[in-house]
C-alpha cells in the first residue's frame, strides 16, 4: 500500500490488508479520519467482527458504525449485537433483516420499546415487523405493528410486494398518541416540533 498516493485508493487498500491480516491496525496508517473510519468500517464487516465495528466514533461516524454492526449482526446471525445500534429505527432494521435471512419474523417480538413516554416509543419493534413483513410478504407481520399509520403503510405494501427502505416516524406528540406531519389536520412540519399552517 505504501506506493499507492491516491487517498482513496490507499485507503481501500489498507482495508484489504486488514481483513487479510485480521486486524484494523492497517487502517490507522491512514491519514484522513474518515477514510479510517470506512476502512475500520470494511475491516469489520471482511472480519464479521462487532469488536472492530465498535472501534468507529459513535459520535462522529455514526452511520458507518451502526452500518457496520448491523452488518456483521446478520454475517453471524446474531441479534444481541443489534442492540449496539442505537438509531431505533435502524435497531428494529437490524433485527429484520435476520427475522428475513432466518424466514421468521417472530424474532420481532424481542427487540424492546422505549419507554411509553417517549415520542415513538415502539419505533424499533414496529421497524422490524415493517422489514421483515415487507420483506416475507407476510400481512400478518403487520399486525403486530404498534403505529398505526406505519401498519397502514406495512399492509397496504405487503399487499402490493413493495418493501420499503424507511418507516413513518411521528414528528409530534398530541393528546391522542404520536402523529406525523400529513395527520396533522392541513399542517406540516417546517422543523421537528414546530408546525405551520398550510391552509390558505
């Protein structure tokens, strides 16, 4: 790797070293910090190991390190390592994907709600029956759904064989549960929490 100038191009190589030597130590002769990141990132996933994902900032690279996990937990078909994905969604996204490989979506039953206080506080388990259902075409996956626009969505989809790569997330909390900004009664949403009028 060491003759090897352009950044991009050496970093992919010293993710190969890595994987081959099993070790994330060849990423750190790499001088832009998100390139070790994604080569930490492919080492990890070259390794199947949670270990190494876990060596990417949880602050700064985020997405590569949940992606990361979440790769390797459906690698060694292992659900306990998505509970180090902390982006709920995501989490529940982990899961599904290994209810998917496994032909089960039963596993869903064991990712865990937040607390009833939260926003979306069955964004994760909902996430997974989502992904799985879609995904198994399987309708009675989203009946477990918590939420009720995401079941709507999850049904209606299962029933067309789409599968969706996100779920509806509630921008805001009223009296009568979570909604989203299009149940909001001719409002939307102009940034978390803040609504405006779209009526004339």
């Amino acid at each position: 790797c060491a003759q090897v100038t352009n950044p991009g191009k050496f970093a992919a190589c010293a993710a190969n070293k890595g994987v081959f030597l099993g070790s994330i130590n060849a990423c750190k002769e790499i001088a832009d910090e998100a390139l070790e990141a994604e080569c930490v990132k492919e080492v990890g996933i070259g390794l199947a190991s949670p270990q190494a994902c876990k060596q990417i900032s949880a602050t700064r690279y985020q997405g590569l390190r949940f992606d990361c996990l979440d790769r390797v937990a459906l690698l060694r078909d292992d659900p306990s390592i998505c509970e180090d994905v902390k982006q709920r969604d995501k989490r529940g996204f982990c899961y599904g994907k290994i209810a998917e490989k496994r032909q089960d979506y039963a596993l869903c039953a064991k990712v865990r709600n937040e607390p009833i206080k939260d926003k979306d506080p069955f964004l994760a388990p909902d996430s997974c029956y989502v992904y799985a259902g879609e995904r198994l075409l399987a309708a009675e996956a989203c009946s477990f759904v918590k939420y009720a626009p995401r079941k709507a969505a999850c049904q209606k989809n299962v029933a067309a064989g789409i599968a969706s790569t996100s779920v509806e997330k509630p921008s805001m909390v009223t009296d009568f549960g979570p909604k989203t900004c299009t149940e909001s009664g001719g409002r939307i949403c102009v940034r978390a929490g803040r609504l405006r009028d779209a009526s004339p």
